[in-house]
C-alpha cells in the first residue's frame, strides 16, 4: 500500500480497498426472509398507529408489516409506495430514530422499537427486485407540468403528476438525476448505485423526461416555463452553501463538506479518493457526521467535529452522533472555528471557546470540510422568499399563482429526503385538482 | 431439592414426566438417552402383533404450525405405529427395564380387535418385565383405517370388551389411552372403567389437516401431490386435553380412576396443571421432539420449585386440587361483578384494546386526546378481551366490585350473595320464573 493513515497530506489509498469495501458496506445492512418475518412478528397492529402519524409520507405501517408478516412482500411494497414512492430510498436513509421509530410503542416499553426502516426496505427492495412498480398512467390529460429539480421532491411530484396522466418534463442543472440521493447521502446508507437504479424504475412509469444540465435562472426563465407549461414546480434544493469568511478560508485544503461527499458518491473507485491525515470538520448536523464519519472510513488518522454549541443542540440525532464516535470520530463542541493557517495549504485550525472565555485551541488539520450549511441559491426573484426559504401555503402553493414548490426549498418542514418526498406528492396532487378542476 | 417421586398405579418412578409413546420411545438407543437425561419413565412406541412389519410412508410425515420466530405450535404426523419387528422391541424393552429398575417402562399395545390376538401378544410383553401396558385406542389415521386405533376408541363397547381381555390375560396395570376424536370423552372413559382398567391416559393426537400447499393443492405433509388427515399435538392441543382431564376427573362414573395427562405438556407449568386437574402425572412427546430429552431437566427444577414455594412434599398433594373448582356455567356466580382497569403508568399506548372492544365488543374504552385510553364502567361487560389483546402482560386487570357498589352497567347494587342461574328470574325453569 503507497499510504496508510499516518501519510502527512491529502492523499489517496491510505486503506486497503477489501477495508473499503467492508467501511462503506450498508450500515443497516437488510433482512432476509426469516428476519423480516420475526422482526414484522413484534408489531402490535397498532390502533390509530403512532408510527404511521410521525412518518411524514404517513404511510400505512401497521398495514406494510402485517403484509410482511403474511409473506405477501408485493403487497407491502405497494402499501409502502403508494404513500412513498421513494420507499426504498426512505428505508435506507430516513433518521428513523426520531421518526417512526421514536414513537413506536414497543420503543416505550422496552426501548427498542420494530424495526420499521429495514422492514421497509426488505418489502421495496423485494419488490423492486421482482420487477416494475405497482402504478400505471391514467389516460393521457394533455396537460403539462415542468418541475425543476431532479431530487425527492421534483422526482415524487413527477411521478403522483405521470400518474394522474399528465406530461412531465424535470429539468436538472446537473448532469445526473437524483439530487441529493446521488450526491448527498451518505455512501453506507445508499450502496451499490441504488439512487440510480430507484430513479430508472421510477421513471419507467413514462411520461416522465428528465433533462440535465438545464439550470433554472442560467438556462430559463420562470416566466418561459410558465408560459410553456400548465404549471410548474420547483425542487431546487439548496444549491449554495454557507460561507463563514474566515481568514485563511481560501488555504488549498478548505472546503465545503458536500462536495466532498458528492465527490465521494461519485467515486468510481474508493482508493482514489484523497482525504486527509488530520482532518476537522466545522458544524454539527447530519452533513458534519456524514462527512467525518466518511473521513474516517477513508483513512484519515484524526477526524474531529467542531461544534459551536452543546451536543443536545446538535441537528444529528443521538445515534447519528453515536455513529460517529462508534467509528472514532471526536466531537468538540462549544468551540467555533477563528481561522486557518498554513503556508499555501491548511495545516492548523484555530478553534475559540463559545463560553466567552477567549480561550483558543490549535488543531492540526491538512483537511477542513465546512458543514455549516446550505443555503437557497437561484430561485426566481419573482417569489416571495423569506428565511432563505421560498415561502408555500397549503400544499406547496407560492405567492405566484400556478407555481408550486416543496422540498429543501420551500419554507415548512425538515430538511429531509422523506420531507421532501411528501411535500412533491401533495403538490402534485393539487397541481392535478388544479389542471382538472 | 423437592422429592418429585411419583407413584402412578404402584408404579414409582423419580418424577412424574414420562416420554409418551412415540418416535422418542422407538427403540433402545432413544429411551436410554432419555433416562440418561432424567425422565422418569417411558411408554414405549406402540408394538402391534407379530409378522411383517407396519410400512410408512417415505415422504415428510409430519406437518407443521408455527407461531413467530418459527416456534412450533403444534405437530401433525401420519406415522404409523413402530415398523420395526415385534421381537426387536421385546428384547430391547426387557434390556431397558432390567437396566433401569427404577424407572416406569410402559408398553403400548394395538393389535386387531380379537381376543385371540390379545392373548398372543400379553404374555410375550409380560416376559419383558416392563411395568404395565397401555392400550392404544387413539391413533386417528392408519391403523384406524384397519379397524385400531381410534376405530375402537369410538366405540365404547368395544374399549370396554378389549380392556376386559387384558385384564383377563395380563396381570400388571393396564392404561386405556383415549383419543380426543369423540364428542363426549366422558362416555369412554366409563367404558374402560367398567372394563376394569387401572388408568387412562390422553389425550391421543386431534385429527387435523394442518396446511394446504396453495401451489399443489396438496394437504401438508403432502405425499406426491395428496395428504390424508394426520393427528395433532404439541402446545396448540393442551386446552382440549386439560378440559378432557378434568371432564374425566369430576365425572362421578369415573370416580377413583387415575389418570395420566398428555397434550401439549411443554413446561413444568403445563404438567403442574394436568396434575391439577387430576392427572398422577404427564406424558411429553412434542416438547421432547422439538428440544431433545433435556427439557425434561426444566420441568423437574421447575416443578420441584413451585412445589418448594407451595409447600408440597409430594407430588400428591396437588394433585385434583383443581378439580372442585371446575363446574358448570349454570353454577357460576352471576353476581361476581368486575370491570376492566387501565393501570395508565403500564399502559404503552398500543391501543389495542380500543380497536377489539370498540370495533368487536362493548364500545367500552375511551380514546382520549393523547392517547390515553380508559375504561368506561358504565359500557365495560367485564368480557377480558381488551386483557387478552394487551401485549403488557398486568396492565389492564380485572377489579372485583365490592358489594354496596352500584354496578353503573346495570345500575344493581352488587352483593356478596352467591346466585347462579338456576335461580336467576330470567331462567324458565327456575322457580322464580313464573311472576
Ligand atoms: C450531506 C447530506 C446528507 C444528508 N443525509 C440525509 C439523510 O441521511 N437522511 C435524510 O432524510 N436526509 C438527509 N439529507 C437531507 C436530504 O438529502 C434533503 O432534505 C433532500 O435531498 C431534499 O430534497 P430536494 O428534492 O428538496 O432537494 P435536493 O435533493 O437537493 O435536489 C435538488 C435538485 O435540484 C437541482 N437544482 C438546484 N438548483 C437548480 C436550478 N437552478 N435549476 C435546475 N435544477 C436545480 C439540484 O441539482 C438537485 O438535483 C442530507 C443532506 C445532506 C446535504
Ligand atoms: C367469544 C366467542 C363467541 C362465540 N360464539 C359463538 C356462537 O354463539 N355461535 C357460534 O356458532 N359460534 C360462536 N363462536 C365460534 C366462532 O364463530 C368460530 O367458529 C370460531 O371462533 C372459530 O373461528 P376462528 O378461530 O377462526 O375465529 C364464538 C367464538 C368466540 C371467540
Ligand atoms: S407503533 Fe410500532 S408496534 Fe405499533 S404499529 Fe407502529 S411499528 Fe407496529
Ligand atoms: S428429522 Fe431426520 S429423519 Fe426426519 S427428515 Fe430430518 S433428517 Fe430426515
Ligand atoms: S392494549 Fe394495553 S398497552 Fe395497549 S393501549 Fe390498551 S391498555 Fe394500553
């Protein structure tokens, strides 16, 4: 091996690729057969389930793991796809410990809840394996809707609008679909190219076209697609990240936590991705850990989380933090970063307490990736935009009649693929009341 | 340690488990194993008469029904009685027996229902030195079909006849085993009494088709494409046998006839309650066949600790002490008045309890913003089932009304006075019927 942990620098092949390959394995690796049908065996067919209000899709759990329990898969994957069409996707990265999971009600009385993300995904799975998805298209409308913005949002919102019939055109900026599913995501939680292969078996319902490198603002206008279209919507995500403006920002070694991690889904090959010795990671949500805990699975010696406030305060859920500590992250917190240093490249952090102290600390770092968040970049000035936020009512109308938006972009809910999935279904469905009514 | 010994028809043994006739008691190399792992005694798989073998089949014979996690809840087999030659088993019986003198060696017997063929076979069984015999009049398929098993234990008549003979021709105790594939279990075990048999046992397997292949169409275990009904046991079963026991137990025909408990018996628990109901001790075979003979070391520290606990220095103390306690409906006391209670602090909000009384029962239980769930007195039958659904085991009890209370049900003041239907105004044939 050319490196190992302790190689000074930004450098790639510090592990073994067989250790790779075992690092960026499933994290919650799926059930089989047997597994699913004892795990589906704890739930308690709940009345009014508790479960099933704290998903944000709202789909039918008590329902999808009786269906499991029956040994009918198929028709648990259509309870699970009819509220979810990015089910699949869901059962692998949903923080399931502060949704569904929280509240189940053998979570209250034992602490360990059934497991519903891995039953999720053992029926999606089972029935994306056998073969098409469970909907067909209603007889053609002629209407058309644009939607803008490839990620869960835009693709739930195409999929509910081909469904009713109508004609469907995504426009993304970048050069492949999926938005933060193929960028974003952690690598152990969305393995083997499943973001890919969810979007190809989405869109086989036709339709649906999906165009790439067409940037909403650089490409066209909002006026053009209003014109073109019976309506539109908009799931841009958050595009832009946070900038703190630090001295030193600029050192060769800086940067922003989601490239880092889009370059690392993007990896064709986990051994030629550079990472560094010493690396520190600013911020302290899901981002923060997803970039250090993957720092550390690529090899870095040190990886450190600087957070600025107390660990309760952290947007990762606990076992998101416990995660990371689990594969040897540290986590600081009431510290916030006061400058880089080095000569050309990164090689020290200066952290300040938050407490008011002055008290700093130096870390070493040949790597600084900021996660201190993203933020609303290229939405048509034309829309009402508060919070950094373009502000919606009901299901997702903004302040410009026949423009409806939902997702990261849109004001209301939590930055969260399954968020997002509800979001673009239900303004789907009002898109569609509007077009038909 | 608690002295488990157990005296079953002046037959001792060590304790009161007993492998039942069975696979597990097929030969000499399994009943060894098993006394070696602690059984008290065995009731050997049952001999028919001499000449060629019994054929089974050779597909799956048994079938299979499985609660969570694959748990067997109950077997079905279509096994027929031993298919190994009757001179085999002999010499194996007599070498156990004089190797294990202090444990119970039964041999289960079912020959053609003539007296001749009785008498060929009870002294060859008698050379063996085993304890007793047990006649089985259970088997529901198979041998049924040749006029054995339960072709005979339906018919009164003929239990009484047969037993008769072996009493007649073989002069250690004779078990009669009964199947459950009758209506009244009452009617043959006063045929076996009259014909002077020193016990019975049950029950025998439940006739039962278990599954069906919905590729094949076949019935399970299914024998190239086609199944016949098999016999069922194992824990599913012990409900129909524990109210078989006690039917035997308080019938008066049947007064002072011991009786050994089979069915289901898969813990200390189940046997203490067999022996509750009047069983002198228990038969096992599904439990041993789904864990091996080491179970049997459970339910002897099991039971000698509850006995410990109860105070019992023998098995015979607790023996029928259920029995005065089992009656008929119309005796129960009808102004026994209860409702249902939430214990709120136990209660994990599941709900259950609410979808079964409000969608299946008596719109009893309230569902109340937060889900919290409670139980309306005034609607509450005191039926159980929001208890048996309740997956937290005490959280939802039964309290007893005291009396003075008003019942806001009935709006009656409950009282401590005993009453039953055949008194109760609504019977037409109580005496306070007429006004
Ligand atoms: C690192 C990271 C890890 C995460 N991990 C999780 C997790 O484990 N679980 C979870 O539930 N959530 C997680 N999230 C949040 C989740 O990914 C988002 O909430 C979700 O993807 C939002 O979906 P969206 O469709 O609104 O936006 P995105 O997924 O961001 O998709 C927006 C799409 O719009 C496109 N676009 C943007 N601007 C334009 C434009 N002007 N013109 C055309 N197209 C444009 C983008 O290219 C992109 O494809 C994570 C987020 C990050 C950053
Ligand atoms: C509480 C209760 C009361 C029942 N009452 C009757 C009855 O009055 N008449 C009847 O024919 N069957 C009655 N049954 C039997 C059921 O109709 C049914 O045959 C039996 O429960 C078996 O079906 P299952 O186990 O699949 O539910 C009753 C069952 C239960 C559980
Ligand atoms: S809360 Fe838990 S037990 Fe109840 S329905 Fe949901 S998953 Fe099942
Ligand atoms: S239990 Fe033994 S004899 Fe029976 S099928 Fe299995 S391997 Fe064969
Ligand atoms: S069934 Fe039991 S645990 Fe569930 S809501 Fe009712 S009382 Fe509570």
């Amino acid at each position: 091996m050319a490196h190992s942990p302790r190689t000074p620098g930004i450098v790639a092949g510090r592990l073994a690729s067989d250790t790779l390959a075992r690092n960026f394995a499933d994290l919650h690796p799926p059930l089989d057969a047997h597994e699913a049908r004892v795990a589906a065996d704890r739930c308690y067919f709940c009345h009014d389930a508790p479960c099933m209000e704290a998903c944000p899709t709202a789909i039918d759990i008590p329902l999808f793991i009786r269906q499991i329990a029956t040994e009918t898969p198929l028709a648990a994957a259509a309870t699970i796809l009819s509220q979810n069409i990015l089910g699949g996707m869901c059962a692998r990265v949903c923080p399931t410990e502060t949704l569904c999971e929280e509240v189940c009600v053998r979570e209250t009385a034992e602490g360990k809840p059934v497991e519903i993300g891995r039953l999720q995904r053992f029926a999606t799975d089972t029935a994306m394996a056998q073969g098409p998805q469970p909907f067909s298209r209603a007889a053609p409308t002629g209407k058309s809707v644009a939607v803008v913005g490839a990620g869960p949002a835009g693709l739930a919102c195409a999929h509910r609008l081909a469904m009713h019939g109508h004609d469907v055109v995504v426009f993304d900026a970048r050069e492949k679909p999926g938005g933060l599913n193929e960028f974003g995501i952690a690598a152990y939680k969305s393995t083997g190219g499943f973001a890919r292969a969810e979007i190809d078996w989405l869109v086989a319902i036709g339709g649906i076209e999906l165009r790439h490198g067409q940037a909403l603002g650089r490409d066209m206008s909002l006026d053009a697609l209003h014109t073109q279209y019976n309506a539109v919507f908009l799931g841009m995500g958050l595009a832009g990240v946070n900038a703190l403006g630090l001295p030193g920002s600029e050192l060769a070694g800086v940067e922003d936590a989601v490239g880092f991690i889009g370059r690392l889904r993007q990896a064709e090959d986990l051994s030629s991705l550079a990472v560094g010795r010493n690396v520190v990671v600013i911020g302290g949500g899901m981002t923060a850990i997803d970039a250090a805990v993957q720092a550390k699975l690529l090899g870095a010696e040190h990886v450190t989380i600087a957070y600025r406030r107390g660990r309760e305060a952290m947007k990762a859920s606990r076992f998101e933090q416990d995660l990371a500590a689990e594969k040897g992250v540290t986590i600081l917190t009431g510290v916030q970063p006061a400058g880089f240093f080095g000569d050309g490249a990164v090689a020290e952090v200066e952290l300040a307490y938050t407490d008011g102290s002055g008290e700093t600390l130096r870390l070493a770092a040949d790597q600084v990736l900021m996660a201190i968040g993203q933020k609303l970049e290229g939405a048509p000035g034309a829309l009402t935009i508060e919070g950094g936020k373009i502000i919606v009512t009901g299901a997702g109308r903004t302040s410009r009649a026949g423009v409806w938006a939902g997702g990261d972009c849109a004001s209301g809910g939590d930055d969260l693929t399954v968020t997002a999935v509800a979001e673009g279904r239900d303004a789907a469905e009002d898109i569609h009341a509007s077009l038909v009514g | 340690m608690t002295d488990l010994t157990t005296d079953f028809l002046g037959i001792k043994s060590p304790n009161p488990f007993w492998l039942a006739s069975a696979p597990p008691t097929d030969k000499e190399y399994n009943v060894r194993r098993a006394f070696e792992a602690g059984w008290g005694g065995v009731v050997w798989k049952t001999l028919g008469e001499d000449g060629p073998p019994i054929v089974n089949v050779n597909g799956p014979r048994y079938g299979a029904v499985w609660g969570a996690d694959r748990r067997l809840l109950a077997l079905n087999n279509i096994e027929l009685i031993t298919d190994r030659p009757l001179e085999t088993n002999l010499e194996e019986i007599a070498r156990v027996k004089a190797d294990y003198p202090d444990r119970a060696v039964i041999v289960s017997l079912m020959v053609p229902c003539t007296e001749e063929a009785w008498r060929a076979i009870l002294p060859r069984v008698a050379e063996t030195g085993a304890d007793g015999i047990e006649l089985n009049f259970g088997c529901p398929h198979g041998m049924s079909e040749r006029g054995m098993g339960s072709a005979v234990g339906q018919v009164p008549e003929y239990i009484e006849m047969v037993t008769r003979w072996c009493k007649q021709n073989y002069d250690k105790p004779v078990i009669v085993k009964l199947t459950p594939n009758i209506t009244d279990i009452r009617y043959p075990a006063r045929a076996a009494h009259k014909g002077g048999a020193d016990a019975v046992s049950l029950i025998n397997t439940v006739s039962s088709i278990t599954s069906v292949d919905l590729d094949s169409f076949s019935p399970e275990p299914s024998i190239d494409g086609k199944g016949s009904h098999g016999g069922m046991c194992g824990p599913a079963v012990k409900p129909i046998a524990l109210n078989m026991v006690a039917e035997i137990a308080r019938d008066p025909e049947c007064k002072g006839l011991p009786i050994s408990g089979i069915g289901g018996v898969t813990t200390w628990r189940d046997a203490a309650e067999f022996m509750a109901l009047g069983a002198g001790n228990v038969q096992v075979c599904t439990a041993a066949m789904t864990y091996g003979f080491k179970v049997v070391q459970e339910m002897i520290s099991g039971l000698g600790d509850w006995m410990g606990k109860k105070g019992y220095a023998s098995t015979s103390e607790f023996v029928g002490q259920a029995v005065p306690n089992v009656t008929d409906w119309q005796f129960l006391n009808l102004n026994y008045v209860t409702k249902a209670k939430i214990d709120q602090d136990k209660c994990i909000k599941c709900g259950r309890c609410f979808a079964a009384c409000e969608d299946t029962s008596h719109q009893a239980i309230w569902m109340k913003p937060g889900r919290v769930f409670e139980v309306n007195d005034s609607e509450c039958v005191a039926c159980n089932l929001c208890i048996n659904v309740c997956p937290v085991e005490d959280c939802i009890t039964m309290e007893r009304m005291a009396a003075g209370s008003v019942d806001p049900r009935t709006g009656r003041t409950v009282t401590d006075d005993y009453a039953n239907w055949t008194t109760h105004p609504n019977n037409p044939g109580s005496g306070c019927a007429a006004e």
